[in-house]
C-alpha cells in the first residue's frame, strides 16, 4: 500500500528510539523516549493559495525533519509506523 499526502501534509517515518544511552545502558521500552526526528517519505503538492496557484513545499522526499512531541497524526501502514504533519508543524530541516 502506497501513502499519498493531501495539499500541504507530509509523511515521516520516525527515527527509532535509542536502545542504549551514551554510557552503555540498555534502556527499557518504558524509558525509551519517543524520537523527535524522521525521514520526509512523501509530500503533498502543497497547499491552494486564493490565487489557484499552489505553494511550493519547502521540504522534499529523503529530508531528514525534526517536529514536536505531541505533532501530527500516528498510522500504521503494512506494519511500518508513520506520522502524517502539515507542512507548518515541521520545525525544522536537518543537513
């Protein structure tokens, strides 16, 4: 199954949860944190501006994004978890 984003949302497989911490521990499920960051899978063709024209989105397929704790909307698609954000709650583009 194939996840095609609507006007200006994107798609982001989030990044796993550390297993172990920089001394060595391995961390329990219940003590991982959620990950902040993802890889872009998929853009929207942007949002309908009043004009008819559509914005250009300024991330792209493969940009690694960080977003908020709480943002977007969790899926499972095929086993694989994903997050569904519009274009304004990525926080930021990572190079």
């Amino acid at each position: 199954m194939k996840l095609i984003p609507m006007e200006d949302r994107i798609v982001v497989r989030p990044q796993e949860a550390e297993e172990k911490t920089a001394g060595g521990i391995v961390l329990p499920d219940s003590a991982k944190e959620k990950p902040l960051m993802g890889t872009v899978i998929s853009v929207g063709p942007g949002k309908m501006l009043d004009s008819g024209n559509r914005a250009t989105m300024s991330v792209k397929k493969k940009d690694v994004v960080l977003y908020s704790k709480y943002g977007g909307t969790d899926v499972e698609v095929d086993g694989t978890e994903y997050k569904i954000f519009r274009e304004s709650e990525i926080l930021g583009i990572v190079e």
